[in-house]
C-alpha cells in the first residue's frame, strides 16, 4: 500500500514538474519575441529621432535662406 501511494505522489510530481517545464519554455519563447519588439521598437525610435534631426536641421537651412531673403527686400526698401 505504501508503495502505491508513493508511486502516485511521484506521478503528481512528475506531472507537476512537466507543467512547470511547459510554462517555462512558453515564457522564454514570450520573452524572446518581447525581447525581438523592444530591439524593433527601439531601432524605430532611432530613426524616428533621426528624421527629426534631419527635418530640423531643413527647417533651420529654410529659415536661414527666409531671414536672407528679407534682409535683402529691406535693403531694397530702403535704398528708394
């Protein structure tokens, strides 16, 4: 009798232990695809920043040429 209940106790921890084993390979495949999207995730913020630089550094070129355009107009209005 004792060996009967000694063998069900192992098979609940067999089981048991091949419940954990299933969650642990789901979590590690989970935390693998996390792991892929945030390197994603952080290779678009990369270029996100970038572009904004880029956009930046445009719109200063365009005001720059803007501030000349109109130093030159002024000029002109006021040699007249």
């Amino acid at each position: 009798m004792d060996e009967l209940v000694a063998l069900e106790l192992f098979e609940q921890l067999e089981a048991k232990l091949e419940q954990v084993l299933r969650k642990y390979q789901i979590l590690q495949s989970e935390n693998a695809n996390l792991t892929r999207q945030a390197e994603e995730q952080e290779q678009a913020l990369a270029e996100a920043k970038e572009t904004i630089n880029r956009l930046q550094k445009e719109r200063d070129a365009v005001r720059q040429r803007i501030d000349q355009l109109l130093n030159k107009l002024e000029v002109l209005g006021t040699s007249k």
